[in-house]
C-alpha cells in the first residue's frame, strides 16, 4: 500500500512548495512498477512505487534520466525526488501530457537521438549500475567496446540463464569466442545511450516535442539503441530516415552488429518470460557464430 502522506511530504520539500494529494489515478508504468498520477487541484506529478528495497533502482533511474537532460532535442521528463519508506520506494517525476506520435515527431525524435548519440564519454559504461526491466545493469567502464559488450552485457545474462537453459549458455559460449571477429575493426564511440529504447519508452507531448523515458542509461555503441528500436517495432520510417539521414550507418551493421545488439534484449527476455526468447536468442546466436 502506498503512503500518500509520505509521498505529499517528499514532493513539498522536493519543490518547495506544499503538496497535498487531492486526486490519484493508476496509469500505465509497464510491468514492474506501480504508476500513478497524482494531483493537488494544481499541479500534477507521476509517481512510480515498488518494494522498499528497490529504492536504489529508482536512484539509478533519475541519475539516467538527469543525464539525458543534456539533450536539447529532446523532451525527458525532470525527476523530482526518490525515497522511501518501511513499505515501499517510490519515485516522483514531472507529469508529462503525452498524445499519439505524429509523423513529424517521429522525425524529430529521429534528429533528437542523432543529438543525443553526439554526447559522449572517453570510456564505454557510467558511473553507476542500473537495470534493464527488473535485471541488474552492469556498467563497469571499459575502454574497449568488444571488452564492455562482452562482460558487461552478453556474458552476465549467459551466467544468469545458465542454470535454466544451459543450451542457451553453451551456444553463448561459442558466440563470445568468436566475438572480436565479430566486431574486428569496429570502434566506436562512447555515446550517450537511452539503453531500452523500445516503442513503449517514447512518445510525443501536445506541443509535438519527441519524449523519451524509462531509461536504462550507459554510454556505448549509439548502434544498440538503434537496433533495440527494429526488435519490437513502433518506430516509423520518417524516424529512420531522420536518423540515419543525420547519421549514416557504418557498413556491418544489418548483417551483423544489429541481430548482436538485439541478442541483449532477447536473452534479458528469456530471463523475464521463459524460454520462446531463449530459443530466439539461440537461433540468432547460431547465425553470428556461422557469419564470424
């Protein structure tokens, strides 16, 4: 159960200014947490629980979404505050008042990661772990790519789907042999990375300013953004055609870096949902080894 009060005492001293809860309504906030928009008659804030333990999570997530903000292309909504209680953790962030893409958000949205891609460190990973889902994020930085997407991303989800699908882990080891042909000769740059840039996670505000959020920040391959975006869908081809218009794709990376980026997504997936991702994952494992 969620206490209000403490929630009402967080956002006034977050802001300022005195909040009292007049109104709250669930709203969609995926899978993991408990959303809801909450309301004094004024102004409005979204507010996301879960367990108490899962505080530093909520951390991570406005540290990411705080990074992101060096966009200006871009809208990410401001994290107000996070804390918690005995119970629960919870986050509060700006409300934003989101409406169905338009073709020429998408091709904002498009130019805006373009720009975002442009902001980058001197070594791949952050300052701090986060999650991707409810899953551990390693961010552990490494100044060579195929070191950090090796460690970092594909070995610690073969180790954690070992035990259930030691298949799935066999075949991943065979992929991470051959992982620096694979990758041979490409290196990139550092970039600021949404990190989960799934349909879900964007969107558009009533001004037709592109929105991202629920993050899973790092700074890598900006390419891993681009090829989460083709794994689910949602994404337009005036966004495309923005993008890489901005930002033209590198030779490999259809045929090789994008199925080795979505691999990640697949395999936390099979974490997640069980073993139709698993046997996706396998399948394209299967196909990098026999393309190395």
């Amino acid at each position: 159960m969620n206490d209000w009060a403490v929630i009402e005492t967080a956002i006034s001293a977050a802001t300022g200014h005195a909040f009292t809860v007049v109104d709250h309504r669930a709203a969609l906030g995926g899978d993991i947490n408990d959303a809801h928009v909450v309301s004094d008659g004024d102004r409005r804030f979204f507010v996301k629980t879960n367990r108490a333990d899962r505080r530093a999570m909520f951390e991570a997530e406005a540290a990411g979404l705080s990074e992101l903000g060096q966009a200006t292309l871009l809208r990410v909504p401001e994290p107000i505050t996070v804390d918690a209680t005995d119970g629960v953790a919870f986050i509060v962030l700006e409300y934003l008042d989101l409406a169905r893409p338009t073709r020429e958000s998408m091709t904002r949205l498009g130019e805006g990661l373009a720009e975002l891609h442009g902001i980058v460190a001197t070594r791949h990973g952050w300052d701090r772990d986060n999650t991707l889902g409810p899953n551990r994020q390693h961010n552990a930085r490494h100044a060579d790519w195929v070191e950090f997407w090796r460690e970092n991303r594909l070995a610690v989800m073969l180790d954690a789907l070992a035990p259930e699908y030691p298949d799935v882990a066999r075949e991943g080891d065979r992929l991470l042999a051959v992982l620096p042909d694979l990758l041979a000769g490409h290196k990139p740059e550092a970039s600021l990375l949404h990190g989960d840039l799934w349909g879900g996670n964007a969107g558009m505000d009533r001004a037709g300013r592109p929105v991202i959020y629920d993050p899973a920040v790092y700074y890598g391959d900006r390419e891993t953004d681009l090829a989460l975006t083709e794994l689910f869908g949602g994404f337009s081809p005036d966004f495309y055609e923005a993008y890489w218009g901005a930002w033209p794709a590198p030779p490999g990376y259809r045929e090789i870096r994008r199925p080795l980026y979505q691999l990640h997504h697949l395999l936390n997936h099979a974490r997640l949902f069980g073993g139709g991702y698993a046997a996706q994952a396998r399948r394209v494992m299967s196909q990098l080894i026999s393309r190395a």
